[in-house]
C-alpha cells in the first residue's frame, strides 16, 4: 500500500502529502502511514528571517579643493550582522555592524548592487542612493593688467577674465569684492 502522510505546523493539521513547499515560519511535524504503521518525524523548526534593507545618506556638492565632504553612510535596518554586500562606487564591503562609513567620497552616485545578511538573506528592495558631485576647477586665467592711472575709481576686471569661467567672485588688495558672470 502507498503511504499516506499527515503535516501539522504549530499542532494544526497542514498537509496531506510527501512533501510541503511554501512552508512558513513554525514548528512541523509529519506522521507517516505505511503498511498500517505509523511513523512520526521528529519536529523542525523553521525560522523566518527579514530581508536586509538599507538606507544611504551623505549626497553633496564639493569644491575640487574640498577636504570637508560628508561621509556617505550606509545604514542597515533589517536582517542580521554581519552584512556582506557591493556598492557601485567603492566595490564589495562586510560590516558586523548595522552601519557602514565611506570617509571622503569621490564623486558618483553611491547604492548597493548587492546585499545578504549572516542569514545569507538577500535584499529585496533596491533603490536608495546618493549622489556625491565634485565641481569642477572653473577655466579662470587672468590677462594681464596694465597700470591704472591715479583717480580711478575702479578697473572691469571681468573684461580680463577668460570665456567659460561661469560667475567668478573678485577680492581686491583694498577689500572691495564683485561677481561677474563671463
């Protein structure tokens, strides 16, 4: 004769065949009839772990000469440490903590292309990014400036100043300040 099986999860009658799939978090056992003996599996436990999610923060806009940038910070809010994953940018990184800092950032737009947990959950959400700007060295050449004559009362500097250098702020040895767009 054929067996018949029995699946309870949690002590409620579940399944009537061999196998289950799809099965969700809870304690299983199977008893198994065959040839009028029966036969009980021992319990499995199975565990539901969330997904690894995470969250990016540190976009901004920098100066070639910058040394200030804010880090880009990537935090974790789900799932179990440590998570290993790879970020477009900086390439693949592990953190046994729920939070990762990249220091100084090169410009680019940063997100994970990839995460797991300790779990070996992968993420299922994707999206969050930020995006790190380094402006560019404006094209700013000053010509030269011949003598001023004495008693007058300012020179057009913007007129020496190269095509292409968008709005450029000029500081003078007397401390008057003027912005130009050439």
């Amino acid at each position: 004769t054929a067996a018949t099986y029995s699946w309870k999860k949690d002590a409620t009658a579940t399944a009537t065949t061999a196998t289950i799939s799809a099965a969700t978090a809870g304690e299983y056992i199977c008893a198994v009839t065959l040839n009028g003996c029966e036969y009980t599996t021992p319990s499995k436990t199975i565990t539901k772990h969330d997904s690894p999610r995470y969250t990016i923060t540190g976009a901004g806009s920098y100066c070639p000469e910058s040394t200030s940038k804010a880090d880009v910070v990537i935090s974790f809010t789900a799932g179990t440490a440590p998570y290993t994953f790879s970020e477009a940018i900086t390439g693949a990184g592990t953190s046994a903590t729920t939070t990762y800092t990249i220091p100084n950032p090169t410009g680019g737009i940063y997100q994970l292309t990839s995460l797991t947990d300790a779990n070996n959950c992968p993420m299922t959400e994707t999206g969050a990014t930020v995006e790190v700007v380094d402006l560019a060295t404006p094209d700013l050449t000053i010509g030269t400036i011949s003598s001023v004559c004495a008693g007058t009362a300012s020179v057009n500097v913007s007129t020496y100043v190269t095509a292409g250098a968008g709005t450029v702020s000029y500081t003078t040895d007397k401390g008057s300040v003027s912005s130009a767009g050439v």
